[in-house]
C-alpha cells in the first residue's frame, strides 16, 4: 500500500518535522515544502493496519504536527 501523507505544522518546525518523518519505519521520503502542506511524505505500508499505526501513533505524536492527511495511490 502506498500512500501520500500531508502533514499540516503549526510553527515553524517544518525541517525537523520531515527529518522525523523521514526517521520513520515505512517511509520512503518526507521532505519540507513552501505553502502547504508544510511536509510531504511518501511511505508504503503492507495494510490498513500498520498505516493506522504510523499515522495515528508515530506521525500525529511528532511535535509540531498539526493534522495529517492520507491520500492512498489506487495503483
């Protein structure tokens, strides 16, 4: 399962929050942008499960991260 995750940053921590990402198990890029979102991240996942895991328990408890949102590739 590959996945396009958006992360919305409430400051100005947008480096350290894609460095964060980007530490994650799964995810295979995670880089900073102008405008928003703040931070894009690609990850690949093997279910619905290990994605709740990643995005509810290790991308929304970084410091800093506002909201996410997952946009899932159909192929």
């Amino acid at each position: 399962m590959h996945l396009l995750g958006l992360v919305r940053d409430f400051g100005e921590g947008q480096r350290e929050i894609a460095r964060a990402v980007a530490g994650l198990p799964g995810v295979k890029m995670s880089n900073a942008c102008w405008g928003s979102p703040d931070v894009f991240a690609v990850v690949e996942v093997s279910d619905q499960k290990d994605l709740n895991k990643l995005v509810m328990d290790k991308i929304q408890s970084i410091e800093g991260v506002g909201r996410t949102e997952t946009h899932i590739a159909l192929e």
